[in-house]
C-alpha cells in the first residue's frame, strides 16, 4: 500500500478508500507519510460497521490535512454524527456522496443536505454540495 500512495503522489493523483472504522487506526499511520496524497474515506467511514471507539479513530483522521470524507450511506438519525465528522474535518473537506438517478431524487437531496446541514452556512453548503469536490479532483469552474 506504502508502494500505491508513494505512485499516486508522484502522479498528482488521490486514493479513495472504503474501510470499515476498525481499520482507521492503521490507515492513519500509513498514510501519515503521504501529506502529499488526498485520501477521501468513502461512504461516511461505514460508521454503522464498527463500534464507537473504532469510530473515533475514522474521527481521529481529521488530524491529517489529507484526509477527506464523503457523506454518504448516513446512519438513522443522522444528525449528531453529521455535526461531529463536521467539526473534526471541517466544511472544507467534506463532500457530498449522490445526488440520485432522477429529477425527484435529486431534488430530495439537495433537502436531506439542507436538513442535516442545517448549522452550516450556506457558503459552507455550497462547499460540501460540490465545491469541494471540483477542488479535489481537479476540475475548473
């Protein structure tokens, strides 16, 4: 692994990575190596996979400037979790995960994201609806 984050940052490029929380410990001192490489943990750390400790260590990640994570696949009630993962990895490196296959279900998004969000600025909004992620992966407004 050491091998592909050392290649993906001499090609600019980033890891997206699905783990179980367990696994975020390891993850977090491998990669403390790799600054130089954006890492964005996929489907919210699978917070429903692991228990609350293992969960503070997907939280713990936050402490790497290259961590990212993608809202996606929140738990019931999801909220309290939201606000957390908010003010560990901040507005400027969380993304939203899907917008639906259809008008109704991306209409139904944009609420849910207003709704979980509902502490956040609208600028901050704007961010994890999609500012971040042209930023991450690189595309030009």
């Amino acid at each position: 692994m050491k091998n592909t984050l050392r290649k993906l940052g001499d090609l600019g490029l980033i890891l997206q990575i699905q783990f179980v929380p367990y696994q975020a410990k390891v993850l977090g001192e491998m990669a403390s190596g790799f600054r130089n490489v954006p890492i964005l943990i996929d489907h919210f750390g699978l917070v429903a996979r692991g228990t609350a400790e293992e969960y503070d260590n997907v939280i713990a990640l936050s402490k790497q400037p290259q961590f990212y994570i993608k809202i996606s696949q929140l738990p019931k009630d999801p909220k309290p979790m939201v606000k957390r993962v908010f003010d560990a990895f901040g507005p400027d490196r969380l993304i939203w995960g899907s917008y639906g296959s259809n008008v109704q279900a991306f209409n139904r998004i944009l609420a849910q994201i207003d709704d979980v969000f509902d502490f956040a600025s609208e600028a901050d909004r704007v961010k994890i609806r999609g500012g971040n992620a042209m930023k991450l992966f690189k595309f030009q407004a």
